[in-house]
C-alpha cells in the first residue's frame, strides 16, 4: 500500500503545483499588464513595475493555492478514475477511506507550502515593494497618505513610514488640561530611540491663550510609547498582513475603534485560509469519485470548478455582510467553510 500511498502522494502534488504555476503564471501577466498602463500616467519605471510583479508573487500564490489544490487534486484523481486506476486500487482492498487520508495527508504538505509563503516570505516580498512604491512616490512628491494616531493627549499623523523606524513629515497636536491646543510640533523626519522619537528640523509652536511663540531647532526628543511596528501596520492593508502581524494590531486595538470588525475579521480569515487547502482537497476527491464514474475528467473538474466558484462567491458575501452587520468576525470567517465541509461530507457518504 505504501507504493500506492506514494503514487497518489505524487500525482496531486505534481498536478497541484502545476496549477500553481499556471494561475500564478496568469494573475501576474495580467497585473503586470495593469500595472504598465498605469505606469504612463504615474512615469514610473519599467525595471520597478517588473520588481513589484515579480515581488507579488509569494502573496499570489498563497492566495490562490486552495484553487491550485481544488483543480490540481481534480485532475490527478479525476485521471485516475478516467484509468481505472482507483478502481483496481479499491478491488484490491484499498477503501475511501484509506484513499482519502492520503490525499489529505497530502493537502497538509500544500498547506505548509502555503504558509511558508504567505508567512514567512510574502512579508519580506512586501516590505521591499513598499519602499519600491515609496521611492517611487517621493521621485514624484506624491507620498501624501497620512496617517493617524492618538498617543494619550496628542495626536499625531505622519506622512509617510520607512524600515528600520524611520518617518516624515511627523506633525504632533499636544492638548492641554483644558481639551486646547497647547503645542504644535512639526518634524520633517523621525526615528526611534529608546527614550522616544528622535525628531529633526523642527519647528515647535507653543500656544498660550490668543498668543503663541514659534521656536525651530535641528532636533529633538519627544518620550512616546507608541510602538513603530503598530504604527507601520495602519499604511497596509489588513488582507495582506500575517497573522503575527494582526495579532499585534488587535493586542493593541480599542475594540470600539471603526476599523477593529475589518482587522478582526482579516486575522480569522487568516487562520481559515490555509485549512481551506484541506478542505478544497477534500472537495476534490469527493467530486473525482462521483462524477468521473460517469464522465471524464473535464466533468470533475467542471463539477469542482463549480463548487470551488460557489465557495469563493460565499467567502465574499459574507465577509461583506460581516463588515456591514458588524457579525461575529469567527463566524463570518468560518461560515462558507462550514457550509463546503457539510456539502463534502454529504457527498462523500453517497460515495459506495
């Protein structure tokens, strides 16, 4: 049996990363594409536009791996009923059931694949697009999204946030006793220290009833306890983030903030996505054992194809519905999964 194990083992992963590459091979062409008709109006180089794809790719292919599982499982289980293959293998003494351990066995290797590469290296793929898309923005002197934060009786908003703890246009609004304005800070840059901000070109204005007094020197220290890392996470989107990541924004988050339901709901939409690997290859043996007995593998894959599109069309609304209802962020992340792996399992046991 282990020949057989080792044979299936085999046949999915090849198929899977096959379909990898494929998808990625396309999502990337055609990004790449996008991202050239609008480098005429932004005049952004070539060299950077093919970095940036080439860079996405990691990202990408996390993203689109339990698609990649779903079709690739299809074909290589699909070929085998089409061959006969699974059926001698099961009149031999071979049962579902011992067939499908394998095959989720299998998953689980796509599953690591998958969070090598969204873990571990799509951040690092990340942060250099970042400072490409940066650079690229301060060429132009376009690099304006602010960001916002309260840090106790301040308010603070930067204009842009670099590696290793670096910000411009650091601009800091103190309040007094009173709820007035009592100081205006402005930086053109800031770093870290371990006593705080290290602000430079500063221009510092003080307020004291109708007058106020402007002072401006080459730098200064400004004790905060406002984490840079929290700080560099409020510039990304939260669907591109780890889970390290977003577990450090909502250890720090006010749950009564507007964006904690969408934060919240990105981090468990995080912790489902590689366990739908599993689940999509599931999928795919159940619907390679009850369609290719009567048609060919096009069918299996149509049929998979099909649920796999309902799948992502449920991911989507209710995610949506979740952000617009404020729904419990586990629930909305767990629900479409739920109702595939019920699906499945119906499916499976009509399987003889």
């Amino acid at each position: 049996m282990k020949i057989l194990d080792t044979y299936i083992s085999k046949a999915v992963l090849m198929s899977s990363f096959i379909v990898l590459f494929a998808l990625v091979g396309i999502f990337t062409f055609f990004a790449f594409i996008g991202d050239l008709s609008d480098s005429q109006v932004a005049n952004t180089k070539i060299i950077d536009i093919i970095l940036t794809s080439t860079l996405g790719i990691p990202e990408l292919a996390y993203q689109v791996m339990p698609l990649a599982a779903l079709i690739g499982s299809l074909l290589a289980l699909g070929a085998m009923m089409e061959a006969h293959e699974l059926v001698v293998a099961r009149a031999a003494g071979a049962t579902k059931i011992s067939v499908l351990q394998v095959v989720l066995k299998t998953s689980v290797l796509l599953m690591l694949v998958a969070l090598l590469l969204g873990e571990f290296l799509a951040p690092l793929a990340q942060a250099k697009i970042n400072e490409l898309s940066f650079k690229s923005d301060r060429d132009m002197g376009t690099a304006n999204n602010k960001i916002w934060i309260q840090d106790l009786s301040a308010f603070v908003s930067i204009k842009a946030i670099l590696p290793d703890c670096k910000m411009l246009g650091v601009n800091i609004l103190e309040l007094g006793s009173d709820g007035k304005l009592s100081q205006s800070i402005y930086a053109d840059e800031a770093s870290c220290s371990s006593e705080g901000w290290i602000l430079k070109r500063v221009k510092r204005t003080s307020f004291k009833g109708d007058a106020y007094n402007s002072s401006y020197v080459k730098s200064l220290v400004w004790p905060t306890e406002l984490d840079f890392n929290l700080l560099g996470l409020l510039s990304l989107e939260p669907q591109k983030l780890t889970l390290k990541e977003l577990s450090l924004y909502l250890h720090f988050a006010d749950e009564d903030a507007g964006d904690f339901q969408q934060w919240s709901q990105a981090f468990w939409t995080r912790i489902v996505h590689p366990l739908s690997i599993i689940l999509m290859t599931f999928l795919s043996f159940t619907v390679a054992l009850s369609v290719s007995r009567s048609s060919s593998v096009g069918g299996s894959v149509l049929a998979g194809g099909a649920l796999g599109l309902v799948f992502y069309v449920l991911n989507e609304l209710v995610g949506n519905f979740g952000l617009v209802f404020n729904m419990n962020s586990v629930l909305a992340a767990v629900l479409p999964s739920l109702f595939v792996l019920f699906l499945t399992g119906w499916l499976f046991r009509r399987i003889p």
